[in-house]
C-alpha cells in the first residue's frame, strides 16, 4: 500500500455490558481522533449483545457524531467474534482494534499509525506492566503464551493482546479466513507480513469488572491451543508408548515374581496402579481427540458466525462490505 492510500482508518471496539465506561471511552477516542491525520474515520462499536445500557448510549452518541456506527449483535456471541463482525465491516485502509474498558491507552493509537506509514503491516502492542490485573492472570497468560508458542508451528507474541493496528491487507486476509473457534491475534501472525510491536503500560480497567471469568478465559486458551497445532493429539501417541513400556515392564515383573518366588499374591498395589494409570493415559486421549472433533462438527454445521441485529450510522454504499449474515459471504 503506497503512501496516499494510507488515508482512512477504521477503529473497532467490541463491548458487552460497558455502560459505566462507554461514555469516556468515546471522549478519549474522539480526542485522540482529532490528532489523527486522515481523510476519512469511523468508529465502529460492536454490542455485543449486552443486557445494559451501553447499546442506547451508543446509539445516542452515534445521533450527534456521524463517525460512530453501531453492529448490534442478536446476543452475546463472544469477544472475538465482535473483532471479526467490525473487521468484516471496516473500510478503512487501517483497522485498529481496541477494548472499550480503556485498559488499553487509546492515545498509543497515535503511534502505532506511524509505524504503519513506514510500512509495518500490523503493529501490535505488548504490555510491558499490567496495572491491577490479578498475579494469577499474569502468571497464568505468561505461562499459556509460552505453552502455545511451544507446541504451535507459528510463533504468537509473549504478553501482546487484540490490542493493535492491522493493513487492509491483513484484515482481507483474514476475511477470508472462516473458522468458527477464532482466536483472532494468532489468526493475524499466521498471515505474517510486516509485523512489530509497541510497548505499552496496560492501564486497570477504567470502570465495571472483567468480562472475561475463569470459564471463558479457560475456553479461549483452548481455542488458541487446539486451533493452532496438532501437537496435542501427538500427546496422546507418547502417553499410549509411555504407558505400553510401563505395562512391558509391569508384566516381565509380574511373571519373574510368579514363576521365581512365593510372594505372589500380594501386589494388589500395583494392579491399581497400573489399572488408574493406564484408564487416566485413555481418558486424556479421548478427551484430546474430543476437542478436535467437537470442531470438525462446529464447522461441519456451516452456521453463520455471527447474528446482527441492526447496523447503525453506515452508509448506504458501506453495506457492500459487510458480510450477509445469514451467508456470511461478502
Ligand atoms: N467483550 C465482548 N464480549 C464478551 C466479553 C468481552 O465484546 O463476551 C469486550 C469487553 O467489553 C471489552 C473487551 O471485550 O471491551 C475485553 O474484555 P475485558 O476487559 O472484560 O477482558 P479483560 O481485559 O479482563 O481480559
Ligand atoms: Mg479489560
């Protein structure tokens, strides 16, 4: 992309049940706007099916500023499908996706555009601290994110979130891209290209709580590790030659303790043993091979990935852009 087309920018931020932030969200997002230098720029806010008041206040805003567009999702379909409802409908040569509880500086918005007019493609951020955010999350997303990166073949950024500016290239790419368990951030380092970071302080969420329990957090980790590698079901292979050696051994002892001494009887310690070893190596398999399958099935179904309710304050040519939600084809 030449540096004339690098003129519009779209801004995506997904919201569910924001309504205490939402209102300074928009302030400090249109405040760094007016220091963007661009022809054109929209701020696209995903509700994401929230039970407050965040989708009246958005549609409010939206009256008084014609920038502000609104996808209104049916129901709560999930942080990462709300990313990809607004990358599916920006237009801007860049797209920039940030959170609406402002833990993310909208400000560094400013220079990750920078980056990308010197030709980067996506320009993440990393966090270099992460203010109030619990020492179990910390350790717990350090730990998972140097997990992924050694069993996935492509390599995703230590503590780098949704958090970052994309090219239209990328976000076309990824377009295309119709897997139903999407974990956004390493869809993007898959495509590769031009890729650098810029490190941030993670501010504490402005207002309200986490939307992201230990359940959901627990869900999205899993789609990052068994959407990005195979190595797992591999696992199941080593825990089966693991266990058949142990067994090996487990059967010349039993048969040197039969046929060579009189202590034969006891050894009920070790059947167990070896009964709940051998059930627990099976039980993990087939609960690894159930992950796969449960998403050969979600995709086998083809259902949209999304459902909106209403799009708010698009133009009339805009909706070319958008993906028919009941297809989900362009
Ligand atoms: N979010 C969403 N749908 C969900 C959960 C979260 O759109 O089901 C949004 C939320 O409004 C916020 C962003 O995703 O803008 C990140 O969520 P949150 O701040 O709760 O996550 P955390 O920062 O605690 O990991
Ligand atoms: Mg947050």
């Amino acid at each position: 992309m030449t540096a004339e087309t690098k003129n519009s920018i779209s801004i995506i931020i997904p919201c569910y049940n924001e309504e205490d932030v939402i209102l300074e969200t928009i302030h400090r997002l249109t405040h760094v706007c007016s220091a963007i230098d661009c022809t054109e720029l929209e701020l696209i806010f995903v509700d994401d099916g929230s039970t407050d008041k965040t989708r009246k206040i958005l549609k409010s805003c939206s009256e008084y500023d014609h920038r502000i567009r609104i996808i209104g999702f049916s129901r709560n379909f999930g942080h990462q499908l709300a990313i990809t409802a607004g990358i599916d409908a920006a237009k801007g040569d860049a797209i920039i996706l940030i959170d609406a509880d402002l833990q993310d500086p909208p400000e560094i918005i400013l220079q990750m555009i920078v980056k990308w007019r010197e030709g980067y493609d996506v320009v993440y951020g990393t966090r270099r601290e992460r203010l109030g955010e619990s020492y179990f999350k910390r350790a717990s997303a350090r730990l998972f994110y140097k997990f992924l990166n050694s069993i996935s073949d492509i390599p995703i950024p230590l503590d780098t979130g949704d958090f970052r500016l994309m090219d239209r290239s990328i976000a076309d790419t990824l377009r295309s891209m119709p897997e139903r368990d999407r974990f956004v951030r390493g869809m993007v380092s898959w495509v590769g290209l031009r890729q650098t970071a810029i490190l941030y302080q993670r501010a504490e969420r402005f207002a309200g709580s986490t939307k992201y329990p230990l359940r959901k957090m627990l869900r999205f980790a899993m789609n990052g590790i068994f959407s990005f590698s195979t190595k797992p079901l591999q696992l199941a292979t080593t825990f089966g030659i693991i266990s058949a050696v142990l067994a090996f051994i487990g059967i010349l002892y039993a048969l040197f303790m039969r046929l060579f001494t009189d202590i034969w009887v006891e050894g009920w310690t070790a059947i167990m043993l070896a009964i709940l070893f051998i059930g627990g190596v099976q039980l993990i398999s087939i609960g690894i091979l159930g992950e796969y399958i449960g998403r050969i099935y979600n995709e086998s179904k083809q259902r949209p990935l999304y459902v909106v309710q209403e799009y708010i304050g698009f133009h009339k040519d805009m909706p070319a852009t958008i993906r028919d939600p009941i297809s989900q084809k362009p």
